[in-house]
C-alpha cells in the first residue's frame, strides 16, 4: 500500500476548518481515499475522492498519485446535494 503524504496546503486546511468548528482528522483523510463512497478524475491528473460525513455534507479529498506515493494536494467539506447524484 502506498504511503499518503500531506502537502502543506492541506496541513493548513486541516487546521482552518479546525478553527472554524469543522473537525476532520488526518486519519479520516486517509481512510477518504483509501476507501472512498465516490472517486473523480480530473483533467489535470488530479483525483478527487469523496466520503459522507453526515446527512448534509461530504468530505472531499483533492490529490495525486504517483508511483511511490500518494500526495493530498487539498480537502473541503461540500454539500451533499452538490456532489451526490
């Protein structure tokens, strides 16, 4: 299993949504996209994986494989009814 690293972006998003009452762990981030509820690809080579975090929002997880590891460029939380068909 690849190993995931964390850029500083996503270091820095993990503490402000901390800071706005919006706790997600780096293990949650993990476990997005190692097991996640829907995956995307993006044009530029950027994979976006998608978990629910509860009724109304999902976590998405922004980021880029290659072959040694995987890199989180960045993450957000985002409306259900945005995301989800």
């Amino acid at each position: 299993m690849k190993e995931i690293r964390f850029s500083k972006h996503s270091q820095l998003k993990l503490d402000i949504l901390t800071s706005h009452g919006v706790t997600i762990s780096s293990e949650l981030v993990i476990e997005t996209v190692r097991l996640p509820d829907k995956r995307e690809v993006e044009d530029t080579d950027k994979l976006i994986a998608q978990k629910r975090l509860n009724e109304n929002l999902v976590l998405r997880v922004v980021y880029r494989e290659f072959n040694e590891f995987i890199l989180i460029i960045t993450l957000y939380p985002g409306k259900r009814s945005r995301y989800e068909n």
